[in-house]
C-alpha cells in the first residue's frame, strides 16, 4: 500500500506549503535522522572537548587548526562520495595526493611560481583519475583493483621524484596563504576553499542532471543503462572528478605543510571512505550526501583533535575510530532492511 506523507501545518493545523514554513521547521523538514544524529555526535565531541581541555580545545587558534585539518581530506572525501554513490571505490586518493605534492614542489615547477604548483598540482591529480577512469570504465577493470595498482604506482613514483627526501616550498604567495594575515574574518583560506567544494559538491549530487545519473549507475548500472544513460562515460567522469578533488587537496597540504613529502596523503583513502560511510554514503552505491560526508569528516578529526590535547595514544583513537565506521555500517545495513 502506498503510503501519502500529510502536508505540513501551521500552528492552527491548516496546511501550509513547504516554502511559507517558518525557518526552523523549514530547515528540519530537510534533515533526515542521519544527519541530526551526526549532529548530536558533533556537538557531543564538542562538548567533552570543552570540559577536558577547556582553555586549549576552545581556543580559536585550536578550532581554526581543526577546520584547517579537515579541508584537506574533506576536500577528498568529496570526490570519494561520488565514486561510491555510483557503486564505485577509489583507493589511491591518497596516493595521487603524494604524487601530486611532490610533482607540484619540485624545483622546475617550482619556477613558475604559484600558479605552477596550482596547476601541477591539479593536473597530476586529474590525470591520474583519468587513468583510474579509462581502466574501470573501458578497460573493464574491477575499481578496487584498478584504484589499488594506482596507489601502488602513485607512491612508487612520488618515491621516485624526492628520492625520499622533503621538498621545501620557497614560493612566497604559497607561503602566505597559510599565515594568519591570510585569514578572512578569522577564517583560514584553506576553510574557504573547503566551503566552496564542499557546497559545489551538494549543488551537483542533489540538484543537477550529473547527480541523479551518479545516483542512477550506483542504484542499478543496467537499468540506468537501458534508461539512456552512458554509464561509462558517467563512471569516467566521476573518477576525474576524484581526481581533481585529489588535486587541490594536495595543493592545500602544500600550503598547510609548506612542503611536498612521498608520505603526504598517507590512509587518506580510509579516513575518505569511512566519512563517507558513517556520513551515509552507502557502499554498495545509489544513496549519496556530501552533507553526511562533511559532518563525518568533522567528526573524525575532532576526535584525532581531543586525543591529541588529551595525550592518548594514536592506537586508541584507531579503535575508536574503527568502531564508529562498524556501528555506521550496521545502521545501513539495519535501515536498508526496514526500508
């Protein structure tokens, strides 16, 4: 029996369309139990933060730190929300973000500037989601080990290029974006770059022709298919998506670190993945949200944060840190099967 949602109402229970609501009923009629519960979990974090180490975690230095720290791998698990909303995986995120660093900091690069390393960057990162792309969606090839012999080949060549050694920024515009002075209202320009990505990103999941075919090949690549859609050209583009994500999160490390390293990007795939997860991401493709994406993000690097300021061991944090990605993969699989 199909069921009919009642319309919302006012206060005197006539029936008031969605966009004459007032702001706050608006706003909740547009977030599910998901992500008010990361919501909750956020504003929990925040809390223990607060009462164990008041005068450090709630210093504006140290919040402005955390939102920093969360743009670079929010910058990846953006692209990642997409390769996994269409049924796909990407393991060399943080490989191609190594790689790019380190081809972007060399000192031939180096020479042209700011806007070398930024378009270096960017290029290396799209070129290798390119190639992720034509292997999985031409070649065949199964993503995980697609993406899994471009990590291999990613490091192995990021290894090459420093010979294992730290290349050093001397470009000084790179180096400014990364001072206080830079700041905007208090807000770093790494943070900004973030938003921006970040609310690109929601626009193009949940508001446009591109999104609904993501959703579409990851819900069912055949039907999508027989419903017109070119599904490996859609799986091509996405992956290249991955890839630019990757790209100018390796030039925000550049900027964050004011080096290019071999090490750079190290288990950002897994911190990308499981945002993506415990944000709502299904893996198994056709449901998506940035939004989900985002909090997740958040929520992990204010836990590596609280542990940081507490001294507890980084091992403790990896276990709390994989029993929250089981308990979100429960919670998936226990609402697909109510639904």
């Amino acid at each position: 029996m199909t069921q009919h949602m009642s319309p919302p109402r006012d206060d005197t229970g006539k029936a008031t369309p969605t966009g004459q609501l007032p702001f706050w009923r608006g706003l909740m009629a547009h977030l599910d139990v998901r992500t008010l519960s990361l919501l909750g979990v956020l504003a929990a974090l925040v809390v223990i933060g607060g009462v164990t180490k008041p005068d450090e975690f709630l210093d504006t230095r140290n919040l402005q730190l955390v939102l920093t720290q969360a743009s670079v791998i929010g910058v990846v698990t953006v692209g990642m929300t997409f390769v996994i909303t269409s049924g796909g995986i990407d393991l060399s995120v943080g490989a191609i973000v190594a790689l790019a660093s380190v081809w972007a900091t060399t000192v031939a690069t180096q020479d042209y500037g700011f806007a070398g390393i930024l378009f270096t960057a960017v290029a290396v990162g799209v070129g290798c989601g390119l190639v992720n792309g034509l292997l999985v969606a031409y070649g065949g090839m199964v993503p995980f080990i697609a993406t899994l012999a471009m990590l291999a080949s990613a490091r192995g060549l990021a290894l090459q290029i420093t010979d294992g050694r730290t290349q050093i920024v001397t470009v000084d515009q790179v180096l400014r974006l990364g001072e206080r002075d830079a700041y905007v209202l208090g807000i770093p320009p790494l943070v900004m770059v973030f938003a921006v990505v970040t609310v690109i990103g929601w626009l193009v999941l949940g508001r446009t022709t591109f999104g609904r075919r993501t959703v579409a090949v990851g819900g069912n690549a055949e039907a999508a298919r027989l419903a017109g859609i070119d599904v490996r050209r859609q799986r091509l583009y996405l992956y290249l998506l991955s890839g630019l994500c990757c790209g100018i999160a390796a030039f925000l490390l550049i900027v964050l670190s004011g080096s290019g390293q071999n090490t750079n990007g190290n288990l950002y795939e897994l911190d990308a993945i499981a945002a993506a997860i415990i944000g709502g991401t299904l893996l198994s493709g056709g449901r998506g949200t940035i939004t989900g994406s985002v909090l997740g993000v958040l929520i992990f690097t204010t836990i590596t944060d609280i542990f940081a300021l507490n001294n507890l061991q980084s091992d403790v944090q990896q276990i709390a840190k994989g029993a929250i990605i089981v308990a979100a993969v429960l919670v998936q699989r226990r609402t697909a099967s109510t639904t």
